[in-house]
C-alpha cells in the first residue's frame, strides 16, 4: 500500500487514551473506597475522574499526534494520581481486575446519580464490577467513516487484547484467564463486537434499538468493544485491559491509530473489508482472553487455532505500512519486543505473586510496576488541552 495513501492531506490522526486503575489497601491488598478524596486532593485537575465504583479511578489525556507526547502525558498522569493516593493512605494499581480480597458491591458505587441509576439497572452486575481497561480515541471525520473503521477493525480486536491482557487474578487467586476482565465485563448487556453496519444510520438505530430495550441508560452506557464516541468526534476502541506500565498503554494508542489509519486507505481506495463471521470474533476474543499472549488463539477468518503471536505478527504486517507513515514502527516494534519475551502484564503479574509473601506484597510491587517511568508523586499537574473522556 502506497504510505501518501494513509495519512489524510499529510496530517497524523490523532488519538487520545483513558486509563482506569484500582485503588488498593496498603495493609490488606484489598480495594480501598478512596476515590473520592483522591479527587478532592487533584482539585482543578480535569484529566482525573471518578469512575463507577469509589475503588476505582480515571485518567483522561489530551489530544496528540505523537507516540513520545503521548507517553509523556500518561507517564506524568499516573505518577500525579500515585502521589494523590499515597497522601489518601492508598496504592494506585494498573490492573484490569481488583486482584486481591473480596469486592463491597452496592456501597462501593461513586454517590453520582447516573452511576446510582447503573447500579439500579444492573444490579445483578455490581458483585464482580469494577473492571479496569485502557480506551483508545483516534480523530475520525465523519461517522460514516468511523462505521467502516469499526467493520474493519472487527477482526483485530483479538491480538489487540492479548497483548494487552493484564487480569490474572481475582479474589487473590489466579482466575485460570490472561484477562480475566474480558468475561467479566462482557456479562454487561452491551458489551459485544461492533457489527458491519452499512452505514453511520444503520449504527445510530443500534444504538438507539439498545436504548430502548433497556440493554444501557443512554448512549454514553453502551459499551461495544470498540464504537463511535458518544461525546467525541473519534473511533474508541475499548477492548484492552489497562496497560501494567504506561508503555503498554503506548502500544494500544499505536496499533489502534495504525488500525484505523489502515482502514480508511483501504475504503479511500475501495477496497471493501474482508468478511468475518460474528461468531469466529466472539471465539478469537475468548481465546485471547483466556490465553493471552503467546497461548494459542484462534484465526477469526478462517476458524482455524493458531499461536497468538502468530496472529498479532499478521496484525503487525497489516498495519506495518501505517506505521511506518506516521513514524511509529520504531516504538511499536520496541514494546512488541518486550510482549514476545514473555513480560506481557499477565505473566508480570503472576510472576510478581509467586514472589510475594502475602497480598500486601503483591499489591506493593504490582504499584511500583504501575509507577515505571514515572516522575513519581512530586510531579506537576499536567496541563493540555481538552480531555477525550467517556466514561
């Protein structure tokens, strides 16, 4: 693919990330409801949010073009939040599940009335809720491009979410999943692979049918696991667990932008997406989840099992030419590296319990991974522009 294709009238696509984090006991390792004054500690500081749950808590970058800013931001993010949390008597976790202790369930739930209304909805959910992911916003022109972005990024979704993984335990004992956070949230009513609508009509009269049903409050609450932003001109994609360090944060803000920019040179040229039956997607998921990388997955083309890094080599030989046009193999190439030694947040995470004595040593070491590269608790608010946020 000629790169001038990709890269819309020379300008990079921009991206954004949300990261969301569990907020741990020192003592114990078990989750501690310290949000709310973690929040009152960062006042005026617009890119940190309450989330569903009071152990849980959000961050929310800029707008950037470049991998190196991004990181940087996420980096300075993450070691803002620690320190607010540390002054709170707690640890900030990047993990896509609470790993250890037992979950509060309805007095856990952020005193928000739309977060008390989910709770009302969904009750059933909230014994296990409180997952962590890492959203990826990419700038998308209209909504019916963002469509096509979406039918083709079906396929991708698997290798995006096995190198990801980073939820091995819950309830401080291995869940037997890479990402255990996968079959947990998926149990919420809306939370599926996009669909190869048709067009952006198509897309809202989903969205819209699933309003209706009740399957989600409003727009904002349903959570496909990559879908047009509700509150944002951009493609989110929401498959990943939360990055263990901010490098694999880093990584999802690549491949996703790498992903669409793919995309939509494939529609400009038209060049129609390569169809996928639904229930070969929902198996590669699965697989990844429970396997991560490098376990065995499934080819959502063909049916066929095949190694995971297999299939995120193909990911990578698919985008490469992206990449390459917006300057990001390097970088890409360099975390990829580190997921095929073996150090995917998984295997760290296991890693780090065979070693721990007890779930407050767990959960220190699992902070001080979180924490890597960071300028740690002394560092500045950061400030940029507008937030990419939705929830």
């Amino acid at each position: 693919m000629d790169a001038r294709l990709l890269l819309p009238e020379g300008d990079a696509l921009t991206f954004g990330v949300e990261e969301e984090f569990v907020l741990a006991d020192p003592v114990t390792g078990a989750v501690a409801l310290a949000a709310p004054r973690i929040l009152e500690l960062l006042d005026g500081e617009s890119a940190v949010m309450p989330e569903f749950l009071r152990f849980q808590i959000e961050t929310a970058t800029g707008i950037h073009t470049g991998l190196d800013e991004l990181r940087t931001e996420l980096l300075g993010l993450r070691g803002r939040v620690a320190g607010a949390a540390a002054d709170a008597g707690c640890l900030l976790l990047a993990s896509g599940t609470p790993p250890c202790g037992d979950l509060p369930g309805l007095p856990a739930v952020t005193a928000e009335p739309r977060y008390r209304a989910l709770a009302g909805r969904f009750p059933a959910l909230l014994p296990e809720a409180g997952t962590c992911a890492c959203h990826v916003h990419v700038g998308i022109s209209s909504p019916a491009l963002g469509v096509r972005v979406l039918a083709g990024l079906r396929p991708w979704l698997a290798p995006l979410l096995a190198v990801s993984a980073n939820s091995p335990f819950a309830h401080d004992v291995d869940s037997g999943w890479a990402s255990g956070r996968y079959p947990l949230w998926s149990l919420w009513p809306t939370a599926k692979p996009p669909r190869d609508w048709p067009d952006a009509a198509a897309y809202a009269a989903s969205i819209d049918d699933v309003v209706r049903r009740g399957d989600a409050l409003d727009d904002q609450g349903v959570y496909f696991y990559a879908r047009l932003s509700p509150n944002h001109p951009t493609v989110e994609v929401r498959i990943a667990d939360v990055g263990l360090t901010a490098e694999d944060a880093v990584l999802q803000a690549g491949l996703v932008r790498a992903l669409a920019v793919t995309i939509i040179a494939e529609a400009r040229a038209g060049v129609a997406p390569r169809p996928v039956r639904a229930p070969l997607v929902a198996a590669s998921l699965t697989a990844a989840a429970r396997a991560g990388y490098p376990g065995l997955g499934i080819d959502p083309f063909t049916g066929e099992f095949l190694p995971q890094e297999v299939l995120t080599d193909r990911l990578l030989e698919y985008v490469r030419p992206a990449l390459r046009a917006t300057g990001d193999l390097t970088a890409i190439d360099r975390q990829l590296a580190v997921v095929r030694a073996g150090r995917t947040g998984a295997a760290r995470q296991r890693a780090l319990f065979a070693g721990a004595g007890s779930p407050a040593a767990f959960v220190a070491e699992l902070a001080s991974v979180t924490l890597a590269g960071a300028a740690g608790p002394g560092s500045p608010p950061v400030r940029r522009p507008a937030a990419v946020h939705d929830g």
